[in-house]
C-alpha cells in the first residue's frame, strides 16, 4: 500500500511542479483527494525526504489536515 500511496502523492508533486495553470486547474481537485484520503502518510515523518519542501510547504498551507478542519467546526 505504501507504495501505490508514493505513487499517488508523486503524481500531485509532478503536477505542481509543471506550473501549467491549465492542468493545475483539472488536477486540482484529484490533489485535494489525495489530501482528504492521504494525508496521514504524507505528514509521516518517515516521508518527508520523499517530496521537495515546497511542495510539502504547499500542501500544508492549501490543503487543511481534516482534524484541523474537525477542531475549526467545533470551536
């Protein structure tokens, strides 16, 4: 699984790396996917040293944890 998890997160990291507004545009949504069902991996410490910092960077501030967004609905 962790594997096909990589693959996937890789995948979001080539196309935030193209910078083609255009195809940012129809990914968008699949990186936020990835996100909601993924995240927990991705901030695993174990895998920081897989993907750049500024797309980690990205990540964390466009893309809330879902336990953020939990914790801002019951304030």
């Amino acid at each position: 699984m962790k594997y096909i998890l990589f693959i996937a997160w890789n995948l979001c990291e080539t196309i935030y790396d193209r910078k083609d507004k255009e195809l940012f545009e129809t990914w968008y949504l699949v990186i936020k996917t990835e996100n909601k069902l993924h995240r927990k991996w991705f901030d695993s410490s174990e895998n920081w040293h897989k993907f750049k910092k500024n797309f980690r960077e990205y990540i964390q501030t466009n893309f809330p944890r879902e336990e953020d967004d939990k914790a801002k609905n019951i304030k």
